[in-house]
C-alpha cells in the first residue's frame, strides 16, 4: 500500500525536538503534512515546529508538545492536546521515533539506567502504539512507523562493547511491529506498519540521551557523576584503547565526553536529514522494512547469512570488514 502525497494528512512524530525526528517534521511539513511533534524537551521541539511552519505553506499546521513517551498518562494528555490543536478526530501518520542509548552493561551497569533505556526506547513506542493506533484506525489509510535500529538486528556494538537494554529494547521494537503486520492484515487492513532500522546516523543523541537521563551537559558534571557514567573498569577499556591517557583527569573525562557527541554527529556517514528522507521514502514506497545506511545493510545481511556467527565477530565479518560496527561508540552512551 504506498503513499501517493504527505499532503492533506496529519502526523505524528515523538522525539520531534532533534536529530532524525526534526528533519522528520521539517520535511513532511514542507511536503504539505501537519504534524503535531513531541519531545521531553519543549524547548527544542518548540524551535522544531517554529523552523517547520517557516518552511510550510500556510494551510499546514505544526503544534509541538511536551511529552515524555515513557509515561502512559503524558502519552493520552499528548493525544488529547494534538486532536484539540488539529481539529482533527484521526490521525494518518506515527513516526515512533523517540529514542535514547544507553544500559550498556547488565552485568555491571546502574539498574535506574538501564530499566529508564529500556522504558523510553520500548515502553514509548508500545504506549504510543496503545494510544495512537486506534486514531489511525480511524484514518482511511494510516501507518505506524516505529523505529527500531541495527541494535534490533545485532545485539552487539562490537569486541568489547555490550549494548543490553537498548539493543533488548530494540528488538522488541522489531519484533512487535513484525507481529502488528499479520496482526493489521487481519483486523484494520487499511492500516500498515514499517520498521526503521538506522545505521549510523550523526545526530545529538550522545548528548541527549545523557540529558534525559536526568544528567547535565558534560562540562558540567560533577566528579561523582563522572566517575558513575564512566566507571573505573570502563576508563581502564579505554585506556586500553588509547582512547583515555593512562593519566586522565575529571576534565579529561569532561572534554572525551563532548568530543564523542561531536564526532558521533559530524562524522557519521549518513546526515539525520538523509536518514528522515529515506524514511519518507520508504513510507511513501509501502515497503514495511527501511534500512538507513550501508553499514545497516552490512550488518542485516551478515547477520542473517551466519546467524550462529552473529557475536564470533572475526567469523561474521571476515576479511571484508576491518571494524564490526561503524564506528565504536562513546563510553557509557553507546547507541546504533
Ligand atoms: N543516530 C543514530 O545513529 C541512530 C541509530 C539507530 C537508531 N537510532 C534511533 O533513531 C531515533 C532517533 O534518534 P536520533 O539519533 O535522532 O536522536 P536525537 O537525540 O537527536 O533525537 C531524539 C529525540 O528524542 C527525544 N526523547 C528522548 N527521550 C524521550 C522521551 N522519553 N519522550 C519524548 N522524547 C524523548 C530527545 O529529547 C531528542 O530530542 C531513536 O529511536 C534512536 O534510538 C538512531
């Protein structure tokens, strides 16, 4: 079932405020598409909306809204606020796209960490589907787009570097919008679903997922806060990786942390901006599975033609690929 035009329609996106949900908005927008957008930033999903009716012809509509998808309450208020600001009794569009990194470590990591990375990246995605699908029920032709990641493919960053609750949450992700396909068939077959799965795409999230953690930027961390992100065996790996001196200091800590968000978002191959287009695309095409990026393609493919080789990453890998993963994340804030 493929999308002629975004015009006339009116769409959902969750973590609207940066990254991949803001060029989300931003394009659909100037393709004719009201949006109502949310973040647990009001602030920067409130720059997202200003940027996208600036780029909108008039009769388009964009309303942001601070929500937090985590919480099944603030999910219903998000919805009660966007039918009364749209004028609207349905929506066609949900792009579940809010997401953070982190939980990297089952074994050693903080447990508040890792059960908060796991409530945002699938209890999000799980209430809004709960909340929203029966307004694209109510649609003549709706689609749910939940996004998922590599990490829903492989639940791995590579030697050395666990991804637990987000690679769990993710491929809960998947598996749940996997399962609605047969599910929608049956019961709402005017209503389809897709699944993201993005590669490296150079975005804030580093940043951001500290942040809604509740933490400050990094230049502003306490030592305590520090020494809890990055803890004493993880600054040992690092050392080990030549990616800490033997000799770092707090500040050290402080600078690595705000270099790793720089370099995570200027040098991924893939911009947000592309990575929103090709999901467009692919909503547009009817296709219900969207990759983003070449190393997401590397990744599926090796995966499913060695699938007992999945985490024996010299045998996955072979010869053909000198690094597993694209680019070996930031301590403590891991995310694909
Ligand atoms: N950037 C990548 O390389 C990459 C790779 C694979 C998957 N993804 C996924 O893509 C999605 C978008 O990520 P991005 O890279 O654009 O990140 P981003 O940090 O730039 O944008 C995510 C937005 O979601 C918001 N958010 C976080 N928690 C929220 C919550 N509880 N409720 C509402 N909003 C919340 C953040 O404030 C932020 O504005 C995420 O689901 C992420 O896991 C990203």
């Amino acid at each position: 079932m493929a999308v002629d035009s975004f015009a006339g329609k009116l769409a959902v996106v969750t973590g609207g405020g940066s990254g991949i949900g803001r060029e989300l908005v931003r394009q659909l927008a100037v393709q004719g598409c009201s949006v109502a957008a949310c973040d647990l930033n009001a602030a920067t999903v409130a720059e997202t909306a200003a940027m996208a009716r600036a780029a909108a012809v008039p009769e388009v509509r964009v309303t942001s809204h601070a929500c937090d998808v985590a919480d099944e309450a603030e999910v219903l208020r998000f919805r009660d606020e966007l039918l009364d600001g749209h004028a609207s009794d349905h929506v066609d569009l949900v792009f579940s796209n809010a997401g953070i990194g982190g939980g990297s470590s089952f074994v050693s990591g903080d447990r508040d960490e890792w059960e908060r990375t796991f409530a945002i990246d699938w209890w999000g995605v799980y209430y809004c589907a709960r909340v929203f699908l029966p307004l694209l029920i109510a649609s003549s032709d709706g689609v749910l787009v939940n996004t998922s990641s590599v990490n829903g493919l492989w639940a791995s960053l590579g030697p050395g570097v666990p991804q637990t609750a987000y690679s769990t949450a993710k491929f809960a992700v998947r598996g749940f919008s996997e399962a609605l396909i047969e599910d929608l068939r049956v019961h709402a077959p005017h209503v389809r679903v897709a699944v993201v799965m993005p590669g490296h795409v150079g975005t804030d999230i580093i940043a951001n997922s500290l942040r809604a953690r509740g933490l400050p930027d990094p230049e502003h961390m306490s030592d305590a806060q520090l020494e809890e992100l990055i803890p004493r065996d993880m600054q040992d790996g690092l050392i080990r990786a030549g990616m800490l001196g033997e000799d770092a200091s707090a500040d050290d800590l402080r600078q690595m942390l705000v270099s790793a968000n720089a370099d995570f978002r200027d040098k991924a191959p893939v911009s947000a901006a592309e990575a929103a287009t090709t999901i467009l695309d692919g909503v547009r095409s009817g296709t219900w599975r969207i990759l983003i990026g070449e190393d997401a393609t590397m990744i599926d493919a090796a995966v499913r033609a060695k699938p007992e080789a999945a985490y024996d990453y010299a045998e996955l890998f072979g010869a053909a690929a000198e690094e597993p993963a694209a680019e070996q994340p930031a301590a403590g804030t891991p995310e694909r």
